[in-house]
C-alpha cells in the first residue's frame, strides 16, 4: 500500500479531489431532482390556481436533470483520465522492475505468474480506485452533508437516519468484507491456478497431445474452473443475502420519513407538499450508499494483488545491492571478471548450489563452463549478470561488485540463450534489436559475418521480409544466426553462450560454432554446455560438481592430465562425428 497505492495518490492528488467533489455534486443534483420532483408532483395535484406558482419547480426539475447528467459525465471523464495516468505511471514502474529481470526471469517466477501480474493486479488496482477509493470516500461525503441536513428540520430524527444510514454505509460493508475475506481470496488464487494451467496447456500442448491425454489435461482445468465457480456462487449468494438485508433497510427509512414528514405536517412544521420530497430523496440517497459493500468486498484482491507486486520488487531489490547503478561507457572494449571463493544458494532454499568457486576470466579469454545439470554453471551465469548476490565470497566485473551495475550490466554483457525470440516484424527490425541506430549498411556487414545475408537476399523482400511469428520462416541454426548478429551490432565486450546449439544436428551446430568463434574473436566468450565438441576453441575448461571445480585446464592439457575428461570427451565426440563435423 504504501508503495504502489499513497505515491500515486500523492502524485495525482488534484484529479482525485477534483473527480470526488464532481461526484458529490452529481449525487447532490439527483437529490435535488428527486426532492423537487416530489415537490412538483405534490403540487400539482393540489391544482394550483395559477400555472406560475409551479413555474420554478418545473424549471428546477430540467435543471437538475440536466446539471445532474453533467456533473456524471464530468466525474467519469475526470476520474478516469486520472486512473489511467496513474496505471500509466505503474505499468512504467513494473516493466522497470522486471525488465532488469528479463534475462532470468523464467527461472525467477512461474510464466502463469508473470502472466496474472500484467493481466489482473495491475487492472485491480485500476478498480481499486474506480470501485472503492473514489465511490467509499464520495458516499462517506454524501452521508455527512445529508445527515446535516436533515438536522437543520430535526436532529433527533436526523440521529434516527444516521443509524439506518450507518449501517448501509458502514455496518454492513465492513461485516460483508469479514465474511466473505477467504472466500474472495480463494477465488484469486484459483485464478492464479487457472493461469498457470493455461501457460502449462499452451506451452506443453504438443507433449499432450504425444502422450495421448490431452482429455485429462481438459478434465484438470475443468475440475480447477469448477472449484473456483462453486466458490463464487457463494460469494454471489451472500452478496444476494446482504442486498435484500440492505433494500429492508432502505424500506425502513422511507417508512420512518413518510411518518416523520407526516407528523411534521400534522404539527404544522412542515407543508404537505414536502411528504413526496422527503421520501423521493430518501430512495435516491440510499441508493447512492449501495455500491460501498461490493466495493469493499473486493479489497481482499486488491491486498493479493499489491502483495505480489509488492513481492516482484522485493525480488529485484534483493537482487541488487548496490543502488549506484554503476554505468560504463558503451565504448568500454575491456572487462575483468573475477569470482573469489563463491558460494551460493537460492533465496528459500537450503542447498548449496555453489560451495567454493573460484575462476579467473580477464577480456579476451573464452571459458568453457561443462557439467551435469543442476551443477551450478547457470548460477554462475545468474551471479555474473547481477542477478544474485552469491552467499559467500564475490564476483565483480572490473572490480566493483556485479550486483552493483544493475540494469547498466547488460550494455556490457550480451547473451545467446537456446530459443532467442525474433518478432513479427521485418528482419531488419529483427536485427536492429541490438543497436537501434544501427545503420542499413551496418546491418547489411552483421549479417554478413554470420553469413545471412545471401540467405535474406533471396527472399522476396530481403531484408524487409516479415519475420512472421517467433521468426517460422528461418531454421533454428538461422535464428540463432539472427541473435548472433544482433550481439555484434550491439557490440558488448563479454558474451555468454547458454548452450545455443541444443537441438541442432552435428553439422548445424559444427557450422554454427565456427560462425560464432569466427566473429566473436576479440569478445571474452563464456559458454555453458553439456557436449565437449569444439572444446578445442576454448582458452579453459571448467567442469562444475557437487558445488566445486572438478577439472580446470585447456582442452589439451586436460585431455593428458584427466582420465576422467579424456572418457567424456570420446565418448561425446566420437572419431566418426569429429571428422564428419571437424571439430
């Protein structure tokens, strides 16, 4: 709350007010039609014996009428244009949290996750304050000056109507929003649930429908659609419960208005044609007050809500320990990364990932990092980029610690992951991606160098060809060509490798290799790899177990000094696959 909700209202302060004295206004000039109306109709059947004595009544019911459909109108545009600039304001704040994020964030958090968060948080603190904050606050207002009022003609009855109205406004939303807390909380997570088995469904579709059971992943969304249904017809139920308690309410204060206005006039403190007035304006008041329960019965959600935003930025700020947010030039050609006795363990997790790490990586020096999965060479990549502050130990990159670059890290650091994302747009724009001034005749040399171009010239449009979606009219060795070319416009010093070549045949992934050795040959290259072909390439081979370095040395001297490595690398790369890739 007081991150994501009191800075924004500070900030707009003056479209909130001015949006809740519009609405006071609007509900007043409803009070005044209805009041004159019944003091119209009241009149009117008195038959008055000059048409003029009903003159300004008739003229005051258009008025209002109007005025009151203005005044709506007004408090609409003004309260939205509001919201939306605040949502404007937080849409920019979380992208800002996730985007430093970005390169690790599906192993930071569920895609279904990410998901709900950019769907419905952000669209419930939008409700937030169109549904509750502003209705709450305007009803409270309407609730004082019409009790002041009505004081002006009785105070004793005027307490009578502030009890009745208590209850609308106050009583009952606060116990709606006690009973039905777990209930709404419920239906929030069940909609989380229904998000993650929607990733889950969309993502893994294919493997469904391999494994022939595609009718029991239908049957598990419909069980998860089923319980969150069941929970909100509960929910819809009491809401039903409490507007009949509610509309009793309101039919007790018309009872008791038709018997004060009645006892006024028998007394002669009051004229007959005021009995209408009262009650007409009693309904339209009420009225006003009904929206209060449902808008805090929804402030469960809006608490999950602020609570994972909350969490998504704690996360960043764990993350980052430093706030200097260090900036190098983009033309620094020279960085020394050094990671002095690391360990590591995820944040909630008791096993140590990393125990005593410790590797030296000045620029220029091609490190391969190898290893069973779960063995930490990802880590090592996640401590490198900032993503985490190891436990123990340090890892800087020029000597000043990695957390401490924040998002200026990755003008220094480049990297190409297994499936890198290309567009729906042209493949220029597909290219440019990597250094957004980059010029036609600079893209034109990048493709080149990872020997695209003669390829996007063939196609019709060359290189203003449409990628098509997630880039379908190239193989995948191509793609990563593509992100190849876009690490070379941008022209970082160090770039990490996180096994690009999974899922390419051997002659693929030889030829992708020699590109990419080929045109990075003056970058510092750390590769993450489970296959010891083009080992040969490498300045030094790491191989990570149990948490410490296992083997560390070149290709060659590993292959004298290690059985063990000698084993591994035969048997991954056989005489057969060498010569027919030669690597």
């Amino acid at each position: 709350m007081k991150t994501w909700i009191i800075p924004y209202v500070k900030l707009h302060y003056k479209g909130l007010v001015a949006s809740i004295i519009i609405g006071l206004l609007a509900l007043a000039c409803g009070a005044a039609l209805m009041f004159t109306s019944g003091y119209l109709i009241s009149k009117s059947a008195l038959r008055p014996e000059n048409i003029l004595m009903i003159y300004i009544p008739v003229v005051s019911v258009r008025a209002f009428g109007i005025f009151r459909a203005v005044f709506h109108y007004l408090s609409r545009l003004t309260s939205h244009d509001t919201i939306l600039r605040v949502l404007a304001n937080m849409r920019s704040r979380l992208y800002q949290t996730l985007e430093p994020q970005a390169a690790f964030i599906r192993s930071r958090f569920q895609t279904g996750r990410i998901l709900g968060v950019l769907s419905d948080d952000i669209d419930h603190l939008q409700d937030l304050f169109i549904r509750t904050i502003l209705p709450s606050i305007t009803a409270l207002g309407m609730y004082g000056i019409a009790i002041a009022c009505l004081g002006w003609f009785d105070m004793v009855f005027a307490s009578l109507m502030a009890i009745y109205l208590f209850f609308i406004v106050v009583f009952i939303p606060l116990f709606s929003l006690w009973s039905s807390r777990k209930r709404t909380a419920l239906i929030k997570k069940g909609r989380y649930d229904q998000y993650h088995i929607l990733t889950d469904g969309l993502l893994g579709i294919k493997d469904w429908m391999i494994a022939g059971k595609p009718d029991e992943f239908m049957k598990h969304d419909a069980e998860k659609d089923q319980s969150v249904a069941v929970v909100e017809r509960r929910v819809k139920s009491e809401q039903r419960i409490r507007d009949f308690i509610m509309q009793l309410i309101i039919g007790a204060m018309v009872i008791s208005m038709v018997c004060w206005s009645s006892s006024m006039v028998a007394e002669g403190n009051m004229h007959v044609t005021l009995i209408a007035a009262f009650v007409l304006v009693t309904l339209a008041i009420a009225e006003a007050f009904l929206p209060v329960s449902e808008a805090l019965e929804q402030i469960p959600e809006y608490t999950e809500s602020l609570s994972r935003l909350e969490t998504l930025e704690e996360t960043d700020q764990e993350n980052v320990a430093a706030k200097s947010n260090i900036s190098l030039p983009k033309t620094s050609d020279s960085v020394d990364i050094q990671l002095n006795h690391v360990a590591f363990h995820y944040p909630g997790f008791d096993k140590s990932i990393l125990k005593d790490v410790s590797i030296s990586i000045p620029q220029g020096k091609r490190l391969a990092l190898l290893g069973k999965s779960g063995a930490g060479k990802s880590s090592i990549i996640q401590l490198i980029c900032g993503s985490y502050a190891p436990t123990k130990g340090n890892v800087t990159l020029n000597g000043i610690d990695a957390t401490a670059y924040g998002d200026s890290l990755f003008e220094i650091v480049s990297i190409l992951n297994q499936r890198p994302h290309l567009f729906n747009t042209t493949i220029a724009n597909n290219l440019r991606l990597g250094n957004q001034k980059a010029t036609n005749q600079e893209i034109v040399e990048a493709a080149k160098k990872v020997q695209l171009h003669d390829y996007i010239m063939s196609l019709p449009k060359g290189y203003n060809t449409m990628m098509e979606e997630s880039g379908q009219i190239f193989s995948g060795g191509q793609q990563q060509r593509v992100a190849l070319a876009r690490i070379l416009l941008k022209g970082s010093p160090v770039v990490i490798l996180d096994e690009p070549t999974v899922g390419l045949d051997p002659k693929t992934e030889a030829d992708l290799l020699k590109t990419i050795f080929l045109t990075l040959d003056d970058k510092t290259v750390i590769w993450i790899t489970h296959h010891l072909a083009g080992m040969q390439r490498m300045d030094e081979v790491v191989f990570l177990e149990n948490g410490y370095i296992e083997m560390q040395g070149s290709h060659q001297e590993l292959l004298i000094t290690s059985q063990r490595y000698q084993d591994l690398y035969y048997l991954d790369v056989p005489p057969s696959i060498r010569k027919m890739v030669q690597v």
